[in-house]
C-alpha cells in the first residue's frame, strides 16, 4: 500500500512537536522564568534561537515549555471526552431506538447549540481563570463528539454476523459492547481522538490568548500571543513565532488523524480519490 | 411538511429552556450578591437589603429564574449594575458592531469556499485539488486570532491600508465602516471557509458517483453543465449544514477577534462583565448568543425546504 505524502508529514511534524515537550521537560536553552531586562527584544542570534521578549526570556525556551502546558490541556480534554462520550455512545448502540438512544442523542444536540467559547466563559466568570477551568471547558464539548462517532460506528458493527453469534453464545449487550464492539472501533476513535487534541490545542491557545487559560507565568503559546499584541510594530518575531509553532503542531496532527483514518478505511479512499 | 417545521420548532424552544437554565444556575453558583457588591464592604445592610429589592433579587431563586425568562421575552434584560442602564440598550448598541461582523464573515467564507470547493472536486485527483486541499488544511490550522495579527501588521502597520482596529461609528457612512470591519471579518472567515471548501469538494464528489450524475452525463450535457445543474444543487445539503454548526464557531471566534481589533461588540460586554462582576450583562448576552446560534440552525432546517423537495411533501 502506498504511504500518502500528507501522512508522512504529519508524522514529522507531530513527532517533531512531542520530542520538543518531551526534552523540555528535562533541558531547555533559557530559563524562562528569570527576567533579563538587558536582553529584552534581541533578534534571532546564535544565543537565542529565535530572539527574546520583552523581558529578555527566551523565545524558543518559552515555546518549548508553553508545548507542555497545550499538550496537559488538550490531551485530558479528550481523556475527558473519550471517558465520558465512548460509554455514552455505545449505550446508544446497544440499545438502538429505545429511550436511553433518544435522550442521548438529543443532549448530545442541545451541547452543541452552545459556543464552546461561550460556555468556557461562563466557566472562567464563575470559577476564575485557571488551567483547570479550560480543560473542563474544552472537554465538556469533546463528550458530544465521541458519543456521536461511538454509536455511528457501533452501529455498523451491531449488523454484523459475529455479533449475532456472539448473541447466540449467551453474551449480554455490556459484554458484547466491550468485548467485540470497542475492540472494532478503536482505531477509529483514536483517530477522532488526534482531530480532537488539535482541536483542543487551538481552543486552549484562543483561552489563553483572552486571558481565560493558564495563568502567568506558566508559559502558554495563546497567552505569548497576548503579549506580542501590543509590541506587533516592532517586534513582529514575538507574534510570528508562536503562531507559526501552534500552526505546525495543529497542521501535523490534522494530517496524522487525516491520513491514518483513509489508510484505515480503504473504502473510503476509493471514493474520494 | 408540518410537522417537520413543528419538530424543528420543538428542538428550538427545549434546548433555549435548556439552555437558560444552565446559565442561570452557573450564576447562581457565583458567591457573594451582587448588592453589597455594588455598594461596597461599608454599606448598612437595610441599603442592601433596599437595593435588593429594587434589583428584584430578594425573592426565591425559581421566581427570578421565571422574572428573568419572562423578562428576556419582553425585551427586558435588566438593568446593568454597573453602568446603571437597561441591558438591552447596552446590547442594542453593540448589536450594531457584532451582526453586520457576523453577516460580513459568513459572507466571505461562503463566496470563497464555495468556488474554491468546486474548483477543486471538478480536477479531483489532480494537482489543483491537491494544492486547493493543501491550502484548506493550513488554514483549519491556523489560529484565527493569529491571523488577524498578521493582517494588521501588513495591512495596517506596513501598508497602512486599513485602521488597526475600532470602528467609526455607523452615523458617518456605511463604506467606512463595512472598511473596519473588513479585516476582522477576513480574520473569521479564514477557518470556516477552509472547512467550507473541504465540505463543499467533498460534497460534490460524492454525488459525482450517483447514477442521477451518470443520467445527466449521458442525456448530453458537457462536464461542467452537469456539475452546475444537478451536483451542486444536491451538494448544498451539507453546506447548509456545516454553515448552520459553524455559526457556532462564528460566534466564538468573534469574541476574540472584537478582542484583537477593539470593537465594541458583544463579545467585549462580556469580558468587561466578567471583569466588573456585571453578572446580569454576562447572563443575559450568553443567553442572547445561545439564541442566535438555535435560531441560525432553525433558519438551516427551514433552508432545507427550499433545497430539498423531498421535505416538502405531505409528510
């Protein structure tokens, strides 16, 4: 089979975005959270990769510990949607057309009425602005979207011949909801889960960005964007670099998800291609 | 037909009751009245207790919740605490910024993607459909308040084309105006039309492979005059679609791109409530957007009369 391009860069860049937290969290150039006023504003140089803010931090340091704080918030975002939507959505399968799929389904309808960003402040006005508050923010829309992909899938299982005999061997619907039908979706919903931690990636920088997500001084690639705002005419490099980082991390994963759900469903491809 | 509408319309008001009611309930959660908040730590608690009752908040919670409900449908929003003036004239005046924003930003996504979605299904394989899907997937990847950055540092600072941010006012000109909000409403449309093209090209291949495409091919119309008369009437099932869900999006994205070039929208009476602890303007104006985002997917599931035929029959 042949690998398609867009796959293969995704798995770059995403590759490329993990070790960069990872090594952040044992070794970075700069200490990020010392301030050296004399240093404030330089260009890229040899010593500063890509140049420093206005409190003399440097900017490639900050990048690569603000990976930690986009990674934390978007990953327990789906931990929190695949937790709480995968059980939901095979509920709604197992028990197809009864009550239980009904009401699921439409609260799953009346979520997505709500802008996310819209309930994220409410959240922020209620408890205050804290890292905690975005995850829930963001996760809260997550369990919408996998109980939705769950029963969709689940259900093209369901018609399937080895769940009727796994039927007639005596198997309950929870056993077989477990046992056969999770093993089958998985991938799929692995799949949905890299759209999602993009997705959450570029929520937790808009949080950030306005001043709901992390607060200082843990870095946060929304929150340098904030920062950079007001100093744009001359130091334009403090606006470009955070933007061109979350764009990459956002970009790869997308092409990840994309290309790992067409070579897992051939079927697909032939249709679109 | 009828009933169509009726469920629709059933779909509406559960989930704005839905709706007002999670609202309502997270305020509630907010510690502290907002009475001896507006008059400070020294106040005398008869004054208090005075304002409370001018407020209405001195009755059960049930009883504001309905006061509250009520009040919305009869345009009476309650008055800010802090600036002392009906909410509805606060929201009226942004309203003026926050719709012709929205208008502009829909506007602009939809005219570029669609195009740009059939352009790219019509050479699907190719190599135009590869850089046209090329482009959409960096746009869906580019955060939207970063690229209204960008925009006002070109367009603004080195070019000098367009003001930075504000607007004038509607009072001196709708040309200035629309001129002012034409960066924001790029900033916005930038990720939806991305999606849309994506919807838009995939929509149109898929209908590409139906048997009423192959009809139309064979009865003698040319390539093109078969995609313009029968794909893309039947593509706009899901465009309609995706542009009702991506209004949700929309109104989002305007929160934070008010925020980046200070327009006095919706979006910002938030944050200076959040900020102010004005917690009846926070209340009211997340109603007021929960709204415009259901009634947008109402008018979407009314659209689909007008597309679908088969929706329009007895049943």
């Amino acid at each position: 089979m042949k690998i398609p391009l867009a796959f293969i860069i995704g798995c770059i860049l995403s590759f490329l975005f993990l070790v960069m937290t990872i090594v952040s969290l044992f070794w970075i150039p700069h200490e990020v959270e010392k301030l050296n006023i004399l240093e404030r504003l330089k260009g890229p140089s040899y010593q500063y990769f890509l140049g420093t803010d206005h409190f003399g931090r440097d900017i490639f340091s900050m990048l690569m510990v603000g990976g930690q704080t986009s990674i934390t918030v978007a990953l327990i975002a789906v931990a929190v949607g695949m937790i709480f939507g995968i059980p939901l959505g095979l509920l709604a399968a197992a028990s197809r057309q009864s009550i239980w799929d009904d009401l699921i389904m439409r609260s799953n309808d009346l979520i997505f009425a709500f802008p996310s960003l819209v309930i994220a402040i409410l959240i922020t006005a209620v408890f205050g602005p804290s890292a905690i508050n975005a995850i829930i923010a963001i996760g809260i829309f997550n369990v919408p979207v996998f109980a939705r992909v769950t029963r969709g899938a689940a259900l093209s299982i369901w018609t399937l011949d080895f769940i009727l005999s796994a039927r007639i061997a005596g198997k309950g619907s929870l056993r077989i909801s477990v046992e056969h039908i999770l093993p089958n979706i998985l991938s799929l919903l692995i799949v949905q889960g890299s759209i999602q931690f993009s997705l959450g990636i570029l929520a937790e920088a808009g949080l950030s960005y306005v001043g709901l997500g992390v607060q200082p001084p843990t870095p946060s690639w929304g929150r340098m964007l904030a920062d950079s705002q007001t100093m744009i005419s001359f130091a334009p490099n403090l606006a470009l670099f955070p933007g061109i980082t979350i764009i990459l991390a956002v970009l790869g994963l997308n092409l990840l998800g994309d290309g790992a759900r067409d070579l897992l469903d051939p079927r697909l491809q032939d249709k679109i291609r | 037909m009828f009933s169509y509408v009726f469920s629709r319309m059933r779909v509406l008001i559960l989930s704005l009751l839905f709706a007002s009611f999670i609202i309502f309930m997270m305020i509630e959660i907010i510690p502290g009245d907002p009475a001896s908040f507006m008059l400070g730590i020294n106040a005398e608690p008869e004054t208090i207790q005075a304002l409370k009752k001018e407020l209405g908040l001195d009755v059960s919670k049930f009883q504001r919740y309905l006061d509250w409900i009520t009040g919305m449908l009869a345009g009476d929003f309650g008055v800010s605490y802090t600036y002392r003036v009906p909410v509805s004239e606060l929201v009226l005046s942004r309203l003026g910024v926050s719709i012709p924003l929205a208008l502009y930003a829909i506007l602009l996504s939809t005219i570029i993607a669609l195009p740009v979605g059939l352009f790219a299904a019509a050479n699907h394989g190719g190599v135009r459909d590869w850089s046209v899907m090329g482009f959409t997937q960096l746009g869906i990847a580019i955060p939207n308040f970063w690229f209204a950055m960008v925009l006002v540092l070109i367009f603004s600072i080195y070019l000098k084309w367009f003001s930075a941010g504000g607007v004038p006012g509607w009072e001196k000109g709708i040309l200035l105006n629309l001129k002012a909000l034409t960066l924001p409403a790029f900033a916005l449309a930038l990720p939806q039309a991305s999606i849309l093209a994506r919807v838009m090209r995939s929509a149109i291949i898929d209908t590409l492979s139906q048997d009423y495409f192959r009809t139309a091919r064979a009865s003698g119309l040319t390539y093109a005059q078969a995609i313009f008369k029968h794909a893309f009437r039947n593509a706009l099932i899901p465009v309609l679609t995706i542009i009702g869900l991506q209004f949700s999006f929309l109104i989002a994205g305007a929160i934070i791109i008010e925020n980046v070039f200070f327009l006095p929208g919706l979006g910002r009476l938030i944050f200076q409530g959040i900020v102010q602890r004005d917690l009846i303007v926070v209340e009211s104006v997340v109603m007021l957007l929960v709204f415009a985002v259901v009634l947008v997917n109402f008018l979407v599931d009314m659209a689909y009369l007008v597309v679908d035929p088969r929706l329009r029959g007895n049943k």
